[in-house]
C-alpha cells in the first residue's frame, strides 16, 4: 500500500491477503496518516528482520554445523547487516570432538556472521576433553572470532581451569589449543 495515494497493488497471489488486510485497517481505524501530508518516504525506516525464540546454524563447506545460536529475540540492522541478539546460547565446535558453550544477555553478530561482540554476563565454558577439564570464564564483555576460533575482552575477567582460579583485567584466548593470555592486574588461588 502506498501511504499517500491510498492505492493497493496486489498480484494476484496476494489479494485475498491484502483485502483482509484493508478490512482490518478500516474497521480498527488503522491505516496510512491522511493528516501529515508532509511525511515522506525518508523518514519511514526499514525494520529488517526480526523474530523470536529462535535459532541460527552457521555450517561449514563441509555442511556441518559451525555454530548453533539460539535467541529470545534477533533483529537485523537493514543498513550495517550486523544482528542484535538478546538471551542467547551459541554452541561451537573448534574440533572434532572439542564443544565451548556461551551465554550472555546481549550480543551482536557482524555482518558476515565472523565475529559477534558478547555484552551482560557472560560465560564461556568448554574444551573438555578425556584428559583435560573444561576452562570456564565469565566477563562482562567478550569478543568472539568464531573463524579464528579466539575470545578476547579489555575489562575484568575471571578464569577458571583445571582447579585454579585467576581473575584478570584483559584476556586473548585461542580455544583451539586453549592458549590463555591474561593482560594485567592478575591474581590467582591455586587449588590443590
């Protein structure tokens, strides 16, 4: 529907859909705005897409699943491509047999789906395997390359692995060889 000519296109296909949808605007006093004629198409903004209680599979050349994210609510930006997350739970795989589960209250996925930004507590935990325990680290905000298979955060973060405790202010984390290096302010309890 045009807002200000008031005149409906439809294909064929759609018509009984588009004159339901004429029905419900006139009978709930919907439809376009007849008192701003200056409105015009630029200041309409398209909302993308969005859904909810969902779940995105971002596979390999091979086909098999890269990582499995599921979201309360997803939205994408139109303009950038980058996709606001919230409640989420994304799964990975950097082996094998080597699995690294995320939690986190908000995030954004970039626009080719490479890297997404973690915000609101988050938890990192994985890369069990028969001889090691899995790392587990929480943080307020982490970066994610899901390529690179790395995590990397500025602000405070704590650690925990094979029995020790360390807290850091900044971390760079390879998980495919579970590689830790934290940056500064590091202080630790080693469990016997």
């Amino acid at each position: 529907m045009n807002g200000r000519s008031g005149v409906h296109r439809a294909s064929p296909n759609v018509f009984a859909l588009g004159s339901c949808a004429l029905a419900l605007m006139s009978l709930s006093g919907c439809g376009p705005d007849t008192r701003d004629t200056n409105r015009s198409a630029d200041n309409l903004r398209d909302p993308g897409y969005s859904a909810t209680d969902t779940e995105i599979i971002q596979t390999d050349l091979d086909g098999q699943p890269r990582y499995r994210l599921h979201a309360a609510r997803i939205e994408q930006n139109p303009v950038s491509l980058e996709t606001r997350i919230e409640d989420l739970r994304l799964e990975t795989r950097t082996g094998e047999a080597i699995s690294w589960r995320v939690v986190s209250s908000r995030g954004t996925l970039s626009r080719d789906s490479r890297r997404i930004d973690l915000e609101g507590g988050v938890a990192l935990e994985g890369g069990a395997s028969e001889t090691l325990a899995p790392l587990r680290l929480q943080t307020n905000a982490l970066q994610y390359d899901l390529d690179a298979a790395r995590v990397r955060t500025s602000g405070e973060v704590r650690l925990t692995m094979e029995g020790h405790e360390l807290s850091a202010t900044g971390l760079d984390a390879n998980l495919r060889t579970r590689q830790v290096q934290l940056k500064s302010d590091v202080q630790g309890r080693f469990a016997r």
